[in-house]
C-alpha cells in the first residue's frame, strides 16, 4: 500500500524548417530555413564587411561549418524530433505532477470538481454544462442566455467571459467516438497539457530561428522543463485562461521572428502574415487580459519603428495583424465593448494616423530626428488617450476601471482605499516580483547567459539606433537595405524585436508577479541564443583577438552541450524525485458542503458567498450565484462589495436587505475569511470592507484619524450568538469546521403575532 501525505489543496502553492548551420542548399535550401544568415551567395561577399550585428568580422557566418544537403536534411530532422519529444516530456511531467499532487485518478466526482480552485471552477463548469445539455445547440443557447451565474439577471456568457475553448472541447467531446475509453475531465486537463507540449515547441522554435542552432531549442526546452516552478503553474491552476492563451502567444513570438527575417519570398510572407494573425487570434480569444498584453507588443513595434529598424511594410503588417485579430474577437464575442475601448486599439489608430501625417518624421540631423521623435511619441499618446477616452464615454464602457485603478494605487498614484483596487494589492500574485525568483533562475544557469545576453544585445541595439538616428539623410529601413550593395543589415530585426520583448516583459514581470509567466518562457529563448548564437561569440572573440573558426565552432557547440550535461547530473535526479512524491487531496469540510447543497437545497436556490468558493458550488451542485471570480463587469463588482457585507460591522437588518436585493436564499459563510490570518493588517478582507466603510480596523495598529468606530459588531461573528435580531431574519441550516449556511427567512408582516417562533424556518 502506497503511503501518501495528507495535503489541503489551498495549501499548494497555488519556416516551413530549419537548418542547423551553414547556407540552404539542394531541396532542403530555402530562405525560412537559414539560421542568421543570408543566401551563400551574398555571404561570400560578407567577409571583412559587416557582421549580423554591425559589427566588422573577419569571416562569415557560412564558413563555420559547410554542409551537404543530405547531411542539412538529417540535421533538421533530428532537430524537430528533439523538439516533440521535449515537449512530450514537458506534458508528461506537468500530467504526473498533477496527479502526484491530488491521486487524482482516486478522487471522486466532488472531489475532482473541487480541485479546480476559484476562477478555475467557473470556467470548468462550463464545459460540464455543455456536456450535460440535451443537444450542442441547446448548450450554446443556455451559454448565450444564462441566468445560473447571476441570480436576477440573464447574461451573455460568450460575450462576457473567455470561454470558447470550454465550448470547443464540450462539442468536440460530444463529437469525437471517445466517450467509452476517455473521462471527460481527462480530456479536459490532457488538452490543457497538450498545451504546453505547443509552447514548449514555441519556444524550441524562436531560439532556433535566432541562433540557427537546434542546440538553443534544446537548451531553452530544457530550461523551461526544470524552472517549471516560475514558467507555468498549469498543474494545479489548469483552467486559468493563462494557461490557454500563453501557448498561442509564444507562437506568436516565433511567427513575428520568422516573420522579421530577411530574404523571405512574397508566398513565404504570406504564411507568416497568416499565422501571426491565428496566433493572435487564439491568444486574444482565449484571455480576457489580451488587450494589456498586446498593448506592450505594440509598443515595442512603435520602438523598433522610431529606430527605423523596421520597414513601414513591416510596422504596418503587425499593426494590422494586432487590430484583426482583436476585432475578430469582438465579433465573435458578440461586439463586446471592452475590446473596442481597449488602449491597444486606440494606441495603433493613433500610431498610424501621426505616422501618416508626418511625412518628414525620419528625416535631419541626431538631433533633428531626437526632437521628431519625442513631439512624435507625445502626439501619439495624447491622442491616443482622447480616442480612448471619447470611445469610452461613448460606449459607456467602464468595465477595465477596476485595472487602471490597480495600475494607480500600486504606483500610489491615486486613493488606496478603492476596495476592487485593494483587493488586487494585497495579492501577492499582484505584488513585486520575489527575489528568490531570480536565485531559482540562477540555480539552474539560466539567469547569467541571459543577463550576459542582454546586456551585450542591448548596448548594441543602443548603438545601431543612434546610427540609424544619425543618418543625415534619414531614410526609411528599405533605402537603407537597398544602399547596403552586398552589407548585412546594421542589426537584425528578429533580434531586436525580441531582445526589446523580454525587456518590456521582464520590467512587467518586476512589476507585477503574475505577469512573471509571460516573460520565463521567452528568457530561456533569448539565454538559449546568447550560448548556442554566433554573433555574440564572435564578438567577444574579436574583443579577445583570439577569432577563429575551430575556436567558434568548438565553443559554440560545446558550451551548450556542456550546460545540458551539467544541467542533467544536477537536476535530473531532483526530478524523478519530485515526480515520484505522492500526495493525496484532502478537504473534507469542503466536501461535505457540496454534498449537503446538492442532496438538501432546491435546485433554483441562490447562494450568496465568496467569489472563490460560489465558483465551486457552480460547479460541483450547479445552484445560483450572486457573485463569481470573473471580474470584468461593473455591476458585479459593485454586488460583490455588498455581499462581502456579511464580513463587515453592519446591522442585521441591513445585510439582509442586501443580500435579498440580489435575490439570495442562502448565505454561506467562512471561517477562514471571518477569522482571516494569512494576510497583514490592513490587508485582510474584513480591514478592506472596514475602510471602504469608513471602520476602525480589528487588532492592534495605527488607524486614519477619519475612521470611526462602528456602531454594530461584525456580522459573521455576531450570527453565531444567535441573538434575536439575527434568528429573527437567518435560520442556520449546515454547520461544520469551517462553513456556516444561513437561509434568510421571509421577514414577518407589521402586526404579526409575536407567539410566532422566529427560529423556524419561514
């Protein structure tokens, strides 16, 4: 019999191809296969010229090592194989970790159910209630007219929430012949890893692409598989839309790369264009923080474009790709005013009318063009801000607020007191990113070459973009290319735009902890390029005077290899160790309440609660919800504050009228919240509602000299006393270690016998 510890889930921290080196030749040979370099024909003519980087070399990039095409076919095709198989180990281990984690394949249904936390419970629900319905359309109208998630109201769920890829999955499941062999919540979470089978592939694929080397995909694979703990929390968050979306955008990121490369033919621009739209489209369906991130990748663009490193084709094209792919799923979520009020699509507008107008923009002296730019880059944000702000105004959108003013209390730029604001801040998935982030990254010989690399590629960009500003004539990049006569480009573009992406993303990620996903998985790309690329060593090969081609060919392949050697003698043995720790789910009071509710409470009944846990009781009894975890809706977040009255000091009579107004039958109420000690003073739920109330805070500590005492005690305490005023209005109906269910009674008429017996329910 297996031993297995006993552990509360709450307690867990929640191109068509490529070549190797060397030109294309033969049938293999084509422009989307090279690694940085150009055709051989034009590389021939490089030696003594400039370098990839705009630096002077004393060979090129083909000379390293020639290859024949038989031997360039067999090279590509080893590197694809290690590529799959990378990210089947990588969907193997989260799979194992997960049901290491919980016996998931032990658990009951409830149990099951249980284990997908908060928001994760939501969403999931979904997809059981497209399984559950009679038929595929009957599941969708249930979807686009819902009254289950909202008690008194009847929402859209497709155009509120990220959901299709839950309504994808419930209609394929119906549709495919597997329902005999396969659970359905296994092909829910097997999809869910086959994810990050795809990213794993992304991410093999942009550092091959930069360094020309499958080595740099190997590495970055392996990287990404041993930081696990800071590139992906899928396997116990499996329904966050993260989760969905990151694979599709790290696809992105490798579609831009390809994209960005030179030499590419008109039918090979084509597809990229393509598949930077799908990608795109995908990553913004399948995350409602889609327009945030997007938002920073067209900024980068706009960067790359006032260092003219870009062609206006090229700035244009991924403008245009980013606004499709968003009103795409606009329509599809059935014109949802968010996307349209979106900064992003007001930023790009903007961006391109100033361009448009502004002919001259790249043309005069440094200094000439410094000044341009900035009365440029003001235009376009001031603009930018009008657009938004009228689109806004016009729609009546005010859906995103509660993000702007996280944004402002977290760089104390407006009021803390805002409770939604707050409600973010004391997170600490919203907090700074931890410094023991970094030490775990320099534990596995991450976080050196990557800041090695960044470094040396940022002052470089440095000095292409002042001399690209310093040109006296200006010039757009496709003069300057067409000037070159034979000169590789003074920085490649490819590189720039990911050199400036993890920049911008690792300054997120600083910002904001849980925003550290979008940027681990690219750093190990860009490490992988700094230790498996040429440029890089040829350059400090030419500092060192010691540039030859044994010596670059020698470091260049051995160095990787001797990463993953070492990276295998330290890290393999802690893996199989920690994908052999067995543990089990254990939430026995959790379980007992969803049995209680659904074998004892009407099916219609309406429960009012906390966002996390009334996104389980969606789930597992399918009841009514006052509230829930999805955010992005004014009204709710405006009911979520009045349900969460039930934890501040307010008067019986005044928390029932609140919870009857949102048409309540049953209130459940949480220890853990009432009695909170996981967070600080001043961040507890309790100390939220105080302050959004004008309240003293409970314990010890300093107040605001504008907080007064409250006139009544706080009412999740003061309902066990069962004083008068409280069983005259609530009837307790399921008690255990750490919830209490009240129904609220009908309130009596004026002139009712008082003989009446307030304890029974009425």
């Amino acid at each position: 019999m297996e031993f297995r510890k006993r552990v509360k889930l709450n307690q867990l921290q929640l191109n068509s191809g490529l070549s190797q080196d060397g030109p294309a030749v033969g049938r293999c040979n084509s422009s989307m296969m090279l690694g940085p370099e150009r055709s051989a024909g034009l590389q021939e003519g490089v030696r003594g010229g400039v370098s990839q980087l705009g630096l002077s070399g004393t060979f090129s990039y083909s000379d390293i090592l020639p290859w024949w095409p038989w031997q360039q076919c067999v090279s590509m095709a080893a590197g694809l194989l290690l590529s799959g198989l990378l990210a089947v180990t990588q969907a193997w281990c989260v799979n194992a970790i997960h049901e290491n984690l919980l016996w998931f394949s032990q658990l009951t249904e409830v149990e099951r159910e249980i284990s997908f936390r908060t928001e994760c419970g939501l969403y999931y629900s979904y997809y059981k209630q497209m399984l559950q319905a009679p038929s595929i359309q009957e599941g969708l109208s249930e979807l686009i007219h819902d009254n289950l998630t909202e008690s008194k109201r009847t929402i859209n769920l497709l155009q509120r929430m990220n959901i299709y890829q839950e309504v994808f999955l419930g209609v394929l499941y119906r549709l495919l012949p597997i329902q005999s062999y396969l659970e359905p919540v296994y092909f829910y979470i097997y999809t869910v890893f086959s994810l990050q089978a795809v990213y794993v592939i992304a991410l093999y694929l942009t550092a091959w692409l930069l360094s020309g080397s499958w080595l740099a995909g190997t590495l970055a694979g392996v990287w990404y598989i041993l930081n696990r703990v800071d590139t992906t929390r899928v396997e116990f968050t499996i329904s966050l839309r993260e989760n969905w979306s990151l694979p599709f955008f790290a696809l992105q990121v490798t579609a831009i790369t390809c994209y960005l490369r030179p030499q590419l033919t008109a039918l090979q621009q084509k597809v990229m264009v393509w598949l930077m739209y799908v990608t795109t489209f995908c990553f913004c369906l399948t995350w409602q923080f889609n327009q945030f991130i997007l938002l920073v990748q067209a900024l980068i663009i706009y960067t790359l474009d006032c260092f003219d490193l870009l062609t206006t084709t090229q700035v244009t094209t991924l403008y245009l790709v980013q606004v499709c792919g968003l009103l795409s799923v606009w329509l599809l979520q059935f014109c949802n005013s968010m996307i349209l009020g979106s900064l992003v699509l007001s930023f790009i507008v903007s961006a391109l009318f100033i361009r448009h107008c502004q002919s001259g923009l790249k043309t005069g002296s440094l200094l000439v063009r410094l000044g341009k730019a900035i009365l440029h880059t003001a235009l376009v944000l001031l603009l930018t801000f009008t657009i938004n702000y009228l689109t806004k105004k016009a729609l009546q959108l005010r859906s995103d607020e509660h993000i702007f003013k996280f944004i402002k209390s977290k760089f104390a730029l407006g009021s803390t007191r805002d409770f939604d604001a707050s409600l973010y801040l004391c997170e600490e998935a919203f907090g700074l990113l931890p410094l023991d982030t970094l030490e775990r990254l320099a534990g596995t010989l991450l976080l050196y070459p990557y800041i090695f690399t960044l470094l040396l590629l940022s002052g470089i960009l440095a000095v292409a973009a002042l001399k690209n500003l310093s040109r006296a004539k200006g010039g757009s990049a496709e003069e300057k290319k067409g000037a070159a006569d034979g000169q590789v480009d003074p920085f490649r573009p490819d590189l720039a735009y990911n050199l400036l992406h993890t920049l911008l993303y690792g300054l997120l990620a600083f910002s904001t902890m849980r925003m550290k996903y979008l940027w681990t998985g690219h750093m190990c790309a860009v490490a992988a390029y700094g230790v498996c690329g040429t440029e890089l060593w040829a350059l400090l090969f030419n500092i060192l005077r010691c540039n030859t081609k044994t010596l670059l060919r020698l470091v260049r392949y051995g160095a990787p290899l001797l990463m993953i050697g070492c990276l295998y003698y330290k890290f393999w043995p802690k893996l199989m160790e920690e994908l052999s720790e067995l543990r089990e789910f254990y939430d026995p009071e959790t379980v007992e309440l969803m049995t209680w509710i659904s074998t004892k409470t009407p099916k219609q009944a309406v429960f009012a609660g906390s966002m996390q846990l009334l996104a389980g009781i969606k789930l597992c009894t399918g009841r009514v919800l006052t509230n829930h975890p999805h955010y992005e809706d004014k009204d709710l977040r405006e009911r979520t504050r009045q349900v969460y009255q039930v934890y501040a000091r307010r008067a019986p009579e005044e928390v029932y009228d609140i919870l009857r107004a949102v048409g309540a039958d049953y209130v459940v109420l949480e220890n853990s919240i009432c009695y909170e000690r996981r967070h600080r003073r001043g961040c507890r739920l309790r100390d939220l509602l105080d302050l959004a109330n004008g309240h003293i805070m409970d314990g010890p500590g300093e107040n605001n000299p504008d907080l007064v005492p409250a006139a009544h005690p706080r009412f999740c305490e003061a309902i066990k006393t069962d004083g008068t005023a409280y069983t005259a209005l609530f009837n307790k109906t399921f008690q255990n270690k750490t919830f209490y269910v009240y129904r609220l009674k009908k309130k009596r008429k004026k002139g009712a016998k008082s003989s009446s017996d307030p304890n029974v329910t009425q």
